[in-house]
C-alpha cells in the first residue's frame, strides 16, 4: 500500500476516534459521511493502473485502456501527457 494511501486511511480511523469521544449532531454525522466519501473517491483516485500507450502509426498512440489518440508533432512526452484523458491513469509511453 503506498504512502499516501495509508494517510488517507490514517486520517479515516483518527476521524472515527474523535467522534467516539464527542456527541455529535445529525448535521455533524452527515458532514462527516461527506467527507469520507471524498476520502474513498481519493483512496480510488490512487489506486488507478497506469495506461501504457503505445504508437501505432506516425502520429497515433493507442493506450491500455482503448483509447486511440493522436499528436501532430512528437508523442505523449514531447506534448507533455502526463495522464490518460479517458482513464485517468498514469500515461506511461512504451518504446517501440
């Protein structure tokens, strides 16, 4: 599990801690289940698989995730991708 995962889950049980410890209202429960879930979509942002892209022909890269994209000039290092616009994950560009 990388390092920032773990903060994210250390930063959950703290929050689960002090609630135990407080009475909390309706309004504060529901704030705080607000902001777990933004904690999960984070955790999930994390966790996505790089998109490895490889170049088809002259000017057409196609990555792991199915996209097919393409570039006048240069490839995804040169034109500075550093994501997939379709996945989200880590552009990796794999050498022919």
């Amino acid at each position: 599990m990388s390092e920032r995962i773990n903060i994210v889950i250390d930063e959950e049980i703290k929050i689960e801690e002090i609630l135990g410890r407080i009475k909390a209202t309706h309004s504060d429960y529901f704030k705080l289940s607000n902001y777990m879930r933004g904690l999960e979509t984070k955790v999930a942002e994390l966790e996505k698989p790089d998109c490895v892209w490889t170049q088809e022909f002259e000017g057409e890269w196609n990555g792991t995730c199915g996209i097919s994209w393409g570039f006048i000039d240069d490839g995804p290092t040169e034109n500075q991708c550093n994501f997939c616009p379709k996945c989200g994950g880590k552009l990796i560009e794999e050498q022919p």
